[in-house]
C-alpha cells in the first residue's frame, strides 16, 4: 500500500519540490492542491500538498486515504518551538498530537490522538519524542506556558487534524517537523521576527527532513 507524504504550507511544499527536482509534467492536481507520485526508499508514495488550516489539511487527508488507498502517512514540515530545552534545526516525531485551540472539555469529545511512530526506522537519525499541538493561528507568546505544562515540544497548524483523520480511518501515521522558530516575548516585533525566522529556515530544514525519509521508508515494514 502507497504511503502518504502529506506537506502542508506552500512555502515548504515549493521546496520540496524544489529539493526533489520534480519536473512540472509530473506534478498534477487535485481539489486540495498539488500531488506527484514517487518512490521512497524502495516504497510507492504520493507527495501531495493541502495548504495550510486544519479543515484542508484534514480534507486533504481524507481524500488522499480513499483515492490512492494509502496505507501511511507521513507529515513533514516545519513547526514552532515550545519545549526550552529544543533549538532551531531540532527535529521532533510526535508521540501524540493535541488541538489546543478546542475548547470543548466533554472526554467523548478529546482532542488528543496518540501515535505510535515506531513503524518507522529512526535508527541513527537524531530526533525528539513527544507531544505536537496544533491550533488554527501562529503560536504565541502567551500560549507557551500552557503547552509547557502538558509537554508540548512544538506547535504547528495541521498535525492534530491529519492525526485524527488517520486514526478514525486506522491508517497509520507519523509527524515528523523541525523546529524554525520560537516566540520569545509578547509584541509586533516578535511576531515579525517569528515569520521571518521561518521564511529563512522553512527551507533548509525541508530538505533536511526530506533526506532522512528514504532510511526511515526503506526500514518499515508493509501495511499488514
């Protein structure tokens, strides 16, 4: 069964393209963006790119496990950084994913999924194990303390949604992003430097991730 490669904003999905040198006949669309099929590691995948939000990244998603049958997926992208002790150019898989822009507290309505990245073959390739969240807006300053506090390594916009996805259609999954900024104080400015910090590392840091996927692929075992 093909993995999923799902990648989420444009700018990181221009560089994968870039990184992969994948000529313009191979791209085509579909109602989320771009895709482009590949092989990985001795695997079939299909890169495909949904934007950002939750909503199209969970559409994406979606779409992608009942056209191309996919057995995984992999996100991989950029995030920002929570945990004090991780650094830009830090590399973190998600062992579980929270939406922390949900306010609803019901327990039938959770919205945390926990992973289990294991299928892939991290061997020798320097990573951070814990918690993802997400929300629909740019980490700030003043979410920080709070994330701190239930273990959060990073923050993105799309990793709790795609996760979801996943586990309601028992595919397998995994988040794999590198860290591009931190926010340092409440204020303009720092919210300027965060984007700017991203434009620059977004990336370098997609290619870095990009070329650690062909040992991670070719290690894992086939969707039973």
């Amino acid at each position: 069964m093909p993995v999923g490669i799902q990648i989420c904003s444009g700018m990181e999905w221009r560089a994968a393209k870039a990184y992969l040198a994948v000529s313009t006949d191979r791209i085509q669309g579909y109602p989320y963006g771009e895709f482009f099929l590949d092989t990985v590691g001795g695997r079939d995948c299909v890169y495909f790119h949904s934007r950002r939000t939750k909503t199209r990244a969970a559409g994406a998603c979606q779409y992608a496990i009942d056209r191309w049958r996919l057995g995984s997926v992999v996100v991989v992208g950029t995030c920002g950084g929570v945990d004090v002790g991780l650094s830009v150019g830090d590399v973190i898989v998600a062992t579980r994913t929270i939406q922390y822009d949900c306010r609803d507290r019901r327990p039938e309505m959770g919205h945390t999924v926990e992973a289990d990245p294991t299928w892939l073959d991290l061997a020798g390739v320097p990573v951070h194990r814990g918690p993802i969240a997400s929300a629909d807006r740019d980490m700030t300053f003043d979410v920080l303390a709070d994330l701190r506090s239930q273990g959060v390594l990073g923050a993105d916009w799309e990793s709790g949604a795609i996760a979801t996805v996943c586990s309601l259609n028992k595919v397998r999954w995994a988040v794999l992003r590198a860290i591009t900024d931190v926010p340092l104080q409440l204020g303009e400015h720092d919210a300027n430097r965060q984007v700017g910090d991203y434009n620059a590392n977004a990336p370098r840091l997609m290619n870095l991730l990009l070329g650690h996927l062909p040992r991670m692929l070719s290690g894992s075992p086939d969707r039973p």
